[in-house]
C-alpha cells in the first residue's frame, strides 16, 4: 500500500514537471483577431491592423447596436513588435491563432514582403493555413474597416467568398510559402478589391458606400515583390495552363455569326511541352477539356453535329486568343513565370535548366509559344434550338 | 437440576450473548420430559419477547401440549385444526397410545416436521418461522414448517423497466426468488447452494450456478468468500458485495447487481455464478466485466442490427458522460484553436457577462446537477415534481439570463446528464460519475494533457481490475477476437456458439452450429 502511495506521489509530481507553459486563459481574456493587414508606412516600418471580435457585440448585431468588431492598429519593426505595440492598445491578450485572412497592402508588396513570412511558420499560434491576400489599390487598413452584410466578420466574408470561386487551387500560406520556394515558378496571390456598394446598373438612386470583391491574381517575382496583376479572367487562364482548373463556364461569341453560346467546362487538362533549339526554348501548349451546353443564344439547332463543330471552332480560336493575350502579358510586362513552364523545362531538360535557372525570367520573356486549345463539347443540355424560335428561323 | 444451574449462569449475560450461546457453543443441551420445565425455560430465553407465543392446550385430563411460534411468521390455522381433530380423537378412544406418534402424524398432514432432541435446533426452528410442539412428557420436539409471513407480491422492478421482456422481478423472499430462477431452467444442473451468515441475523443466503456451465474455481472462489465473511447481519445484497469483491477501493463495480429474474438467467447460462440474499430483491452476479455493465437485457430480445445500433451509442455516450465536461473545460481555456472560429465567437459571446472561470462554472453546474439527482430520488413523489421545476427554471433559465452562468455550459452539463442516463446497469454509471469530478480538476489544472493522463489512468486501473479472476476488460484486454462478438457487436444468437471463455466451465458449447435458417 504505502509503495503504491509512493508511486502515485511520484506520478502526479511527474506530472506538475512535464507541463509546457501554463497557458490558460479564458476565452472572455482572449482578443480574438480574425483578420490581419499589413501596411508599410514612409519609414518603412510595418503597420498591422486587426479585425478584433466584440463578443459582446455579437448576439446584438442583428438589433442595429455594434458592429461586432472593432479594428485596431499598431507599428513596429517586424510582426512581433507590431502585436506587442498592438497589446498596449488592448485590454485583453492578442489571440491570433484564429485569424481568417491576411491582407497585404499594395504599397508593402510592391516593396516586397520576405520579411514578414517567417514569424508565421516558426509560432506555433499561428495558423500556418489562413488565407493570404493583396489588396489592389489600396491599404490593408482600408479592407479591414470595410463592412459587410452576410458575414458576422468581414474578413470571414473574404475567404468564403474565395473558396466559393476559386475551386481547387488555395491559397493559404502554407500554399503561398510552397510557391515562393520552389523553382521554376513564381507565387502568386489572390487580389481582394475595394469597390463601391452600388448596384451594378443602379447608379442613382444608392447611397454610396464600400464592399469588396475578390479579383484576380497579384504576381510576385522571385524576390517576393509585386510586380503586377491579372484580371480574373486571366487569372483562369492561369489556372487552365497550370492543371488546376475544376470547373468553369465559358462563354464566347460564334465565329462570324450573332450570338454566344455558354459552355459548363469540365476536365481541363494542360500539357507544356518544352523544345530547345539553338539555346532558345519554344513551349507548345496544348490545353484540352469537356463542356456541357448551359447556353445557346444562337440559332443553331444543336442536334446537328455539323453546328456542334462549329460551336467547338468558335470556343477553340477564341479561347487560343485569350490565351496567347494573357501569356504575352505575363512574358512581356511582368516577365515572371507564374505559369510553371520553368518547371517544365527543369523535368525534360535538368542539365540545361541548371545553367538557364538564374536568369530563367529572361529566357522567360523571350521564349516562343504556341497555343493549341480543344474543348469537346458532349452534351447539349436538353434542347437542339431555343424553344422560343420559330421553325423557321433555326439554323439547320 | 443441572439445567437449573446452568440457566443461573446464563442469567447473568444479557439476552442477545444468551441466544448466541444456545445456537453455537452449547450443543448439548437436551429438551427434558417435563413440559412446564421446558416452558419456564423457553419462557426465559424468549424473555421481553413480546412476538413469541406460548399455547398450552390440554388435551386430555394427562396430556398437554405445548405451542411456541412466532407471531406473524406463521401460519396457524392448521394448528387449530389439527388441534380440534385431536381432541375429538383423544375423547373417542382413551387408550394408551403413542401420544407423541399421533401429534406427528396429524401434523405431517399439514405440513413438512422434523423431530429434534436439542434445546438449540429448537430455538433456531422456532426463530426460522417453525412451530415449536412440545408433548407432555417427551423428550423430542417437533418443529413444523408453518411459514406463513406477509410478502410482497412479484412486480417488474421499476429500476429496470423493459419494452421487451418478462416482468416479473424479484421479492423480498429467498424462496420465491430461487423460485423464478428454478422456473426458468428445469434442470437438476441448477444448484442452490445454500449459506447462513450473520450472527445475529442469521440470513439465507443461496448461491445459484449451473453445475458444468459454471467454473468450478469461480464456485470455489465464491463458496471461499462467503464462509469466511464474519458478520452481525445482512440486510442487503450490498453488505455481501463488500466482502466479495476483488477491488474494494475501485470506482468501478466488480460484482453484478440485478431485480430481474431474465438477466440472472441469462447470467447462469453465460456461466456466472449468482448470490442471493435473503430478504432483498437484488441479486448480485459475478464476475463482471466492464462491458456487461453497458449491457441491458433487452440487447438480447430485441433484433440484433438494432442492438448493435444502440450499443455503439452506449459506448459514445458512456465516455461522453466521463470526458464531455472536462474536455470542454480543457479546450475553452487551453486550447482555444481548437474550437471553430464561428463556434469561438458564440461561446464568447455567451461567456461575456459571466463572472466565474469556465472551471468554477463547470463545477458548479455539475455539483447543481448532481444535487437535483439526488433530491430527485429520495422526495416523496408529490414533491418530486418541485424539484425539476426548481432545477429548470433556476438552473437552466434563470441563472443564464441573469449571466451568472453561460448558456453552452448548461449545454454540456445537460448532454453529460443525459449521456450519463444512457448507462443500462445504475450501479456502474456511478463510476464515471464519480470520477468526472477528478477529471475536470485535471482539466482545468493541465488543460488536454490532464485530460490524457486521466484518461491513461482510468484505463491502467481498468485493465488491472479483475473480478473472480476474470480481467474486468475482457475479452477485449486481454483480446480475444472469438468473444468480440458480443461486445463489438450483438451478433446473431444462432452464431455466438460458445460461453465466455474465461467464465465458462467444461461445457462450453451453448449452441450447436448451423442453426441458421436456410432460405
């Protein structure tokens, strides 16, 4: 008995010594942060602000009294300095472990942002999988003070919206980090933009105030610097080229006819072949995928094979277009190869990228690239023509 | 006159010491022919005994007879017959005949009698609600078995109510009891051991087995335990269960209890051993494994697929009522990343006017939940009603909106007390009860960590217990697939073949294979 006493003793001292920190905290001590920004002021020190939840405020929003957040901002030298100013600022203790988002202020890309990532890997609080953000035009400050309706927190309203969009292809920072530090293709970020309330083709009768919207891509080199920004569109086109394209709708007009014709696309598919000739590389990309018919604003009866081909040619030529456009804005204005076809060469040519690899953003810009699309179209939905088109006018 | 000297030296201890050394340490006294002598005697043991009657009826001018029963425990309305009869007997033929010959057989008509010579047997005959009758003139007595006391009639137990089943239940009577089992299975294999313990009380006690299904180690062990037990009295089951069980400092129950008839029966055919207990309608069942504390008797009525269903839900819920308070403690003040954001932002939000530490607040609600439990049980059904309406409104409505206490704790404290319902067998939901307490203290001192350690602990002590020498875990710890199906599962009574192995004794075949309908 008294042995056993002894080895119980020795057990529950064991286990007073074995703790890590004493971290207990209430939750009502706890400043719960849901979104980040990150400014960088004339001085070059760092600006971060915080979307911090009002608990209190919270069961009441839906009466009109608070907002639910309230939004605070500190300066500092690196992010542990900014959080340690933005503690003075706060009665209760910064929890950043539950952020949604980071927003990165165009001003601070631009200048670069490699030294604010490794605070966020190395701290285990911090969640290495939230959702990293650029604002176009604009302050991270400005995002965080924007409000938004269907959300309880903005900044919560910003990642949904991005996962309800952007299909496969996230963005955390773990993503991010991934990007930045692999070779042969350069990070890209999400784009958050501040845009107006009104409704679109409302102009009037609205009180003027902010939303945001989610845009398309921020292309960094790199040196983690921003160095431009495709639009959304473009931005699928980057997706398509680098496999990571789920499904999408796209609609184009018919070669030489009125109308357009909307497709549901599915099975994109992506193929970079790289040739080296003369010291000089040449990509051939063939992109293929499958669409359903969701939408014929045309006359063409869709029952006749001869029409579905012609659809098919409208989709290839104009899609090989907007490709060949978008490609040519990456190589010429950003010359960044966001596109992965570095990676391409590194798999078929390991010797010769080995050489090319320090300058790959030149040979980037300079290479020549040709552009083959082939969407298949297998179903045509319910109906050949539209119903409401008398027998007459429909397109055999 | 030796007897004489002997009663004066009696005189001198007190009444109870005096019974104590007729029933044990004096067997040699012998019942005297002269009946006022026995009386006197009779009289002074029985002093202040204001139950115990003594009938003299003559007979005739020379024979007298001489009653002494216990009022209320006998039956003596076949004594008043037999006694009419023979006084018409008596005054047809006046002959000289065995008078003592005549009562005995007039008296076995009525009931079961045995004739004794020793002054001991017939004090104990007369304390186990046997009629004493002493004749003029004879050295023998005869004890009838009159037994005819009051006792309640057989009911469902209403702390094990089923949708499917028999409902009968046990009585306060031993013999009724053993009754309900013996009507169950019709075989001379089902032995009713019998045992007297208790000083003073003297209470019959029965251990019940199937001779070969049962392990005769485990008999053994049982029969070992419960001579050696030294005790004043035994008023219930409980008493017995302290002396028997393996562990008597576990949390965990290591010995069965039950009012119903089917799982006694159910439990002799597994193999287990039953102790009965006179004047109490538990029935204890050894051994016992943790997992048969999460086993109802309907699992066995009921389809299958179903009980299957059900039992997994047993299983989650049993460990929710350990570990749902604790964890949530451990996670709201330790490990807040863990919580989803939207669900962080409500309990938050619900915590904002609350003054006390999430620990304090656990242990309070559980102490009020506990509190009503108990307050529950014992009221008199007219108040009872008072105290949920007391609980509800001032724990589940008033004490949140006056933001003394949050809503989500009255949440978990209320899914805990739910979960806790869930276990089948009462006796063993007390373990976790018992130790939701330790655990919430770990929690709020270590947060996950203490949650862990108690965790490991529990599942140390458990895989040590054992009862009769049956690991308290099997057969999962130590494992032994073949019997799973009864645990994991509810399999098919055609397809569980075999008792469990640890408990069952040489026959160990329950049902032959095969039995499946072939459709």
């Amino acid at each position: 008995m008294i042995k056993r006493l002894k080895i119980c003793l020795i057990i529950i001292v064991c286990m007073f010594l074995t703790t890590g920190c004493w971290d207990e905290r209430e939750i009502n001590d706890r400043a719960i942060i849901l979104g980040w920004g990150f400014d960088q002021n004339e001085d070059g020190d760092y600006i971060g602000s915080a979307q911090i939840v009002v608990p209190g405020e919270v069961g009441e929003r839906s009466s009109g009294q608070g907002k639910g957040y309230i939004v605070e901002t500190a300066t500092g030298k690196s992010l542990l300095d900014v959080t340690q100013n933005l503690q003075r600022k706060l009665s209760r203790n910064v929890f950043l472990s539950h952020q949604k988002v980071i927003v990165i202020g165009e001003r601070l890309a631009r200048n670069g942002i490699s030294n604010i990532l490794d605070v966020y890997s190395r701290q285990p609080e911090l969640p290495i999988r939230t959702n990293f953000f650029v604002l176009k035009n604009g302050d991270a400050l400005d995002f965080l003070e924007v409000p938004y309706k269907m959300e309880d927190m903005p900044s919560t309203a910003a990642m949904k919206m991005f996962q309800s969009t952007a299909g496969p292809e996230s963005t955390t920072f773990k993503d991010f980090l991934e990007g930045a530090s692999s070779e042969g293709i350069s990070p890209t970020l999400p784009i958050l933009e501040i845009i107006s309330s009104k409704k679109e083709g409302n102009q009037e009768k609205e009180k003027d105030s902010e939303t945001f919207r989610l845009g398309g891509r921020a292309i960094f080199n790199q040196n983690l610097e921003l160095v431009g920004f495709l639009s959304y569109r473009e931005a699928v086109d980057r997706l398509w080229i680098i496999n990571k394209l789920n499904t999408h709708n796209l609609t184009t007009n018919l070669l030489g006819e009125e109308g357009n014709v909307g497709i549901m696309g599915m099975n994109f598919k992506s193929k970079i072949q790289p040739i080296i000739q003369n010291n000089q590389v040449e990509f051939h990309i063939t992109l293929s995928g499958t669409g359903v018919v969701r939408e014929n604003n045309t006359a063409l009866d869709l029952k006749q094979t001869k029409n579905l081909q012609r659809i098919e040619r409208s989709f290839n030529k104009n899609l090989q277009d907007h490709m060949i456009n978008t490609i040519t804005k990456v190589q010429k204005e950003y010359k960044t190869d966001i596109l992965g076809f570095g990676q391409s060469v590194h798999k078929k040519y390991p010797r010769k990228w080995k050489i090319w690899k320090k300058d790959w953003s030149k040979k980037f810009s300079d290479a020549d690239i040709t552009v083959k699309v082939d969407v298949h179209i297998e179903r045509t939905g319910v109906t050949g023509a539209p119903l409401h088109l008398k027998e007459s006018e429909i397109q055999k | 006159m030796k007897l004489l000297l002997n009663l004066r030296k009696i005189k001198k201890f007190k009444l109870s010491e005096m019974i104590d050394s007729f029933s044990s340490e004096e067997p040699d006294q012998s019942i005297k022919s002269d009946l006022s002598a026995n009386e006197r005697f009779l009289q002074d043991i029985f002093q202040q005994c204001s139950d115990v009657v003594f009938r003299v009826v003559p007979i005739n001018d020379k024979t007298k007879l001489l009653f002494v029963y216990i009022d209320g425990l006998c039956d003596t309305k076949p004594l008043d017959e037999m006694v009419l009869n023979l006084g018409r007997a008596s005054e047809k033929k006046c002959e000289v005949f065995i008078f003592e010959e005549f009562v005995a057989n007039q008296l076995r008509a009525v009931a079961q009698i045995k004739s004794i010579k020793n002054v001991n047997e017939l004090i104990n005959g007369i304390l186990t609600a046997n009629v004493a009758v002493l004749v003029e003139g004879e050295t023998t007595a005869l004890l009838a078995d009159l037994k005819g006391f009051e006792k309640r009639s057989i009911e469902e137990p209403s702390s094990e109510p089923v949708i499917r089943g028999p409902r009968d239940g046990f009585t306060e009577t031993l013999r009724v009891n053993t009754s309900l089992i013996r009507r169950r299975i019709r075989s001379p294999r089902l032995k009713i051991e019998s045992f007297t313990i208790g000083k003073l009380s003297k209470t019959d006690v029965a251990v019940v087995y199937i001779e070969k299904v049962a392990n005769d180690s485990v008999i053994e062990e049982v029969r070992k335990r419960l001579e050696s037990i030294e005790i004043d009295g035994v008023i219930e089951t409980g008493y017995i269960e302290e002396f028997v069980e393996d562990f008597p400092f576990s949390p965990f129950p290591q010995v069965q209890n039950t009012e119903r008839p089917d799982i006694v029966c159910g439990s002799l055919l597994e193999g287990k051993v039953s102790i009965f207990v006179d004047n109490t309608p538990s029935v204890l069942i050894v051994p016992m494994t943790f997992w048969s504390g999460l086993q109802a008797a309907e699992d066995y009525y009921e389809r299958f697929i179903y009980v299957t269903f059900i039992r997994w839900i047993r299983y989650i819920l049993f460990n929710i009522s350990l570990l749902l308070p604790s964890i949530y403690v451990a996670v709201t003040t330790y490990h807040t990343q863990l919580i989803p954001t939207n669900l962080l932002i409500s309990i938050a939000a619900a915590r904002e006017d609350v003054p006390f530490p999430v620990l304090l607040e656990a242990f309070m609600m559980e102490l009020m939940f506990e509190a009503l439990r108990e307050a529950g049980i014992r009221l008199p059904k007219t108040i009872g009603s008072a105290v949920s309406i007391v609980g509800a409104l001032v724990i589940g409505e008033a004490a949140v909106q006056a933001g003394i206490i949050s809503a989500p704790m009255v949440i978990v404290v209320a899914a805990t007390g739910i979960a806790s319902f869930a276990v089948p067998r009462y006796n063993f939901g007390t373990a976790y009860r018992l130790l939701r307490f330790p655990m919430l203290i770990l929690a709020g001192l270590f947060g996950l960590y203490g949650v862990i350690l108690g965790t490991i602990a529990i599942l140390i002590h458990l895989v040590h217990l054992q009862s009769f020498g049956v690991p308290y875990l099997s057969p999962i710890a130590p494992q032994n697939p073949k019997y799973l199906k009864d645990v994991l599962v509810r399999a098919p009574r055609w397809s569980m073949h075999r008792r469990p192995i640890r408990v069952a004794g040489q026959d160990k075949t329950r049902i032959p294979e095969g039995q499946r309908t072939k459709t």
